[in-house]
C-alpha cells in the first residue's frame, strides 16, 4: 500500500469522541443544501402512488451486467421520482432531528448531495438539477442542452453519458459525517456513494432499465460542471442510467 492509502486508512481511524465538533457543541451542519434565491422547486410525484413491475431482487442482481453501450435513451419523470426516491429518498424524522432516508448512513448524517444531467426526460428542460429529499422534488441548478456533453467528456464515457437518459452525480459534503465522528466520516461518505448507486442498480433494473457506475472521471470538470466548492464539496461516483434496446415506460 502506498503512502496515500496509508494516511488516508490511518487518519480515519475510530476517533477519540471527545474532539469531535459534536461534542464541543459547534452548530450543527444543515442536512441538504437550501435552495438559492430565484430558483423554481419541481416537486416529483409521490413515490407511493407509482404503480411497477413485480422484480425479485435475485432477479435483479443476476441480470445486471457492465454496460458497453445505450441505445439513444429517454425516461419520464415517474421513473426518476422513483428512482431519485430509491437511492435518497427521506422516510422519517426520529429523536427531533436524525433524519431517516432509503440507504445506510453513518449517524444518519446523510453526507450526499445528489445531482443528476437530465439528458431526454419527458418534462424537463435538459440541465443539471440537483435532489431535495426532505420535499422529494428537485432544483434546476443550470439549464444547457450542452452539458450532456460536457458530462461526456468529465465522465471519460462519450458512448454512455451522450446516449444516457440521465447521469447521476453524488457529492459527498464530509463535514455532515465529520461533525459527530471526526475524520472518520470521510470514509463514510465514500461508502455511502455505493449504497446509493447499489440502489440506483436494482431500483432501475424494475423498470427495465441499466445502470453504468463511473469512478472514473476527471474531478476539476466535474467540480466545474456543478459549480462545486472544492474544499468542501467532492465529485465520488457517477452512473449513467439507460437502455440498450427499446425505451420502457410505467
């Protein structure tokens, strides 16, 4: 292992409680972002009143397979209130203020922001929108039929991210996590970006759909891209979301 594993592993471990912010009473960290002045929330349909296929989970995870290639792709805006919901969806507040959402989370920090390129989905302009849980309903963050390709190239993907209905981006903001664990939230927030692109697999596979997970990507154009604080907030994992033969429809 390398010196960068080394430290990153080392400097994460189980931290002494008594440092952490928490402890020392500093002002807790909001659990999403607020919406910006002058920007029109979109509330999504209830994901209760959507109607799917019966999919066994084994079903699912025996069908999902590495990605080459989509077919020009198009999804409704029931398909992702479904699968927005799925992979950060809001279930319940307890104990006043830890709130409960549709994947694990260390203390229910919820250290994920989750934007998304709509590419072709009926209803929406195409753009970079970014997800609101609490309210289950989005954000337009930058409207530009251009960022599809943007995305392509930040994505290292043409052949997935041109051709994909939309392409997820979860931004981890480690400070969540770090306030009540010290240093290591930051391991949180990286395990946590595959819980919710884990959900996003199985989630789109019952609505016929293919999910390409990228790790891969260039981390300055994806930062420009959503106009990310570099200190603060971080690009981990992408997924293009898809299909390789005809487009499905609830």
């Amino acid at each position: 292992m390398n010196k960068v594993g080394r430290d990153f592993i080392n400097g994460t471990r189980c931290p002494d409680y008594s440092t952490v912010d928490l402890v020392l009473r500093v002002p807790e960290p909001p659990h999403e972002f607020p919406v910006k002045e002058g920007q029109t929330v979109i509330e999504l349909i209830n994901p209760k009143k959507i109607k799917l296929p019966d999919m066994p989970v084994r079903k699912a995870i025996e069908g999902w397979e590495p990605v080459g290639f989509f077919a020009r792709s198009t999804m409704d805006l029931k398909q992702l209130s479904y699968l927005l919901w799925c992979t950060q969806g809001f279930k319940k507040v307890v104990a006043e203020s830890i709130e409960i959402r549709n994947i694990p989370s260390t203390g229910s920090r919820n250290p994920l922001e989750t934007y998304f390129v709509a590419s072709d989905v009926e209803g929406l302009d195409a753009g970079l929108y970014r997800y609101l849980p609490k309210s289950h309903s989005i954000v337009a963050e930058h409207l530009d039929s251009g960022l599809t390709l943007e995305m392509s190239t930040a994505s290292m993907n043409f052949k997935l991210t041109t051709r994909a209905a939309v392409t997820f981006l979860w931004v981890a903001i480690p400070y969540r996590t770090v306030w009540a664990i010290g240093n290591r939230g930051y391991r949180s927030a990286l395990i946590e970006a595959g819980h919710a692109c884990q959900n996003l697999i199985l989630a789109a596979s019952g609505l016929g759909l293919q999910v390409a997970p990228i790790d891969m990507f260039h981390d300055d154009l994806v930062t420009k891209l959503a106009n990310l604080d570099p200190e603060t907030q971080w690009p981990v994992y992408l997924a293009a979301v898809g299909n390789t033969q005809q487009n499905v429809s609830l």
